[in-house]
C-alpha cells in the first residue's frame, strides 16, 4: 500500500512530516514516498509535470496526493481521480492536467464526505486535514464513491505545447531540476538527427544534442533528452538556471 506525497511545503518545514503522520494514524500499513516537497512555491505547472514524470514509476494501486494548493481556504474542490490503475487526490486547479490528457477515461469525484477529513478543517492547511487523510482512507480500501461524488465538473487545464514545423520547434521552459537544469515542453519523439539540431535561448546557441552531461566540457552549455522524455539544457557541471539568468516559461526555439 502506497501513497506518494508532492507538495510546495519544502524539505525545510514541518509540515510533510505531519502529513505523513496522519496517514500513518489512519493506515498505519502504509508506505508513504516523497516523490518532492521542493516545487517552487505556488508552481501549478511544475507540480503538474513532475507528477506526470513520477507517477508511472509506481506500482499500480498506487495513490497520489499531490499538494500545490494557492487557493487553500477557498471553494475551490478537492478532487479524487481514478486514472488507469492509479488513485489521485489534488486541489481542483489544474495539477492533473496531464493525468486528464493522458487518461481521458478517467473518473473524477468532488470530495465532500467530512467524516472522510479531520474533525477541525484549518482554513491554510488542508494538506494535514483533507488530502492526508483522503488518500489514507482510500489506501485502506475506502471507494471514491464514499467520500465524494463523481463529477464532470472540474478543472481539466491547458498543457503548454510545443509548436511543430517542418524545419523548426517552438517551445518553453517548464520546470528546473535540482541541479539547475532546464527542462522544456519539448519531447524527444519531435526532434530529428542530433547532428542536425541547432537550439537557441535567448541570444545562447547550442549546436547538435549531446547523449549525455558528459559530451561536453566543464562550463559548456548542452543540450540533452532527459530521463523524463524531454529536451534539457544544462551546463556541464553547473547551473544554467543561474548562468543564463533563465525562468520557467523562457521560450526555446530549435531549427534543423
């Protein structure tokens, strides 16, 4: 039995811990994993695409509570989700926008049951007093029907797209890694002979894609598909996100 745990709460505060503890009070047979608690504060679309990143690597049964939550406090929904063999449970805000995209079966329920949260709601941390427990009854067996009711209303979100031509890709910086590292929107099923390959930021250019940091030297920028699938730039032992003074939403343009 697992559950996964994606938040903004940051590696630094307590708040993770205690979610952890009141899913462990719920379903003390749980193991709980912390895909990250590092998303920059607030970043819907980070959160959305590292989740989509981390998910499939679990076994199915899995949960998924996935905490970016600005609108805490709000009326904003509390959503359950049953995609493929995977349960989620995320703010109604767009952070499962790629789970929609890529299951668009998927069965949705606004949660709404309170015997299912824990008896005193805070108005700022419905992490510890909603999501927590939701995910820990529904690891203990508990159906969605129960704690909520299934819905078609809800927020399926807009997934940034990168723009395909013939002799060019158009596309954006999502989200930056630990290290710095920049990856874009840009999948490797869209990009043709490495050779070939010029990829431009801002007034940088980085000719032909390299197979790994490795390709290059020290202090060089490069370009490399990730473990995700898409495009990175990077600097060979260090931190293009600094270097360049870059930000998500930054537009990448590639040309063969």
């Amino acid at each position: 039995m697992i559950i996964t745990l994606l938040t903004d709460f940051g590696t630094d505060s307590p708040y993770p811990g205690i979610m952890k503890g009141v899913v462990l009070g719920i379903c003390p047979a749980a193991h709980v994993v912390d895909i990250t608690h590092d998303i920059a504060p607030q970043d819907i679309e980070a959160a959305a695409f590292v989740l989509k990143g981390a998910f499939r690597w679990f076994p199915t049964g899995s949960v998924h509570c996935a905490v970016v939550d600005p609108g805490v406090g709000s009326d904003r929904a509390v959503l359950i989700v049953r995609a493929g063999e995977h349960l989620f449970t995320a703010p109604d805000n767009g952070i499962l926008k790629y789970i929609f995209a890529e299951f668009p079966d998927a069965r949705v329920w606004r949660a709404g049951n309170q015997a299912y949260f824990l008896p005193d709601v805070s108005r700022t941390f419905h992490g510890r007093d909603i999501f927590a427990p939701v995910a820990a009854h529904l690891t203990n067996g508990v159906s969605p029907e129960k704690i909520g009711t299934e819905t078609e209303d809800y927020i399926r979100g807009e997934i940034r797209r990168s723009v395909i031509k013939p002799d060019s890709i158009r596309g954006e910086i999502i989200w930056f890694d630990r290290f710095g590292n920049a990856v874009t929107n840009i999948h490797e099923s869209a990009l043709k002979a490495a050779a070939g390959v010029t990829v431009r930021i801002g007034n940088r250019v980085i000719q032909g894609l390299s197979q790994s940091y490795s390709d290059r030297e020290p202090g060089e920028l490069l370009a490399v598909i990730g473990s995700f699938g898409y495009l990175e730039l990077a600097v060979r032992n260090g931190n293009i996100k600094q270097a360049l003074g870059l930000a998500a939403g930054d537009k990448i343009e590639i040309r063969f």
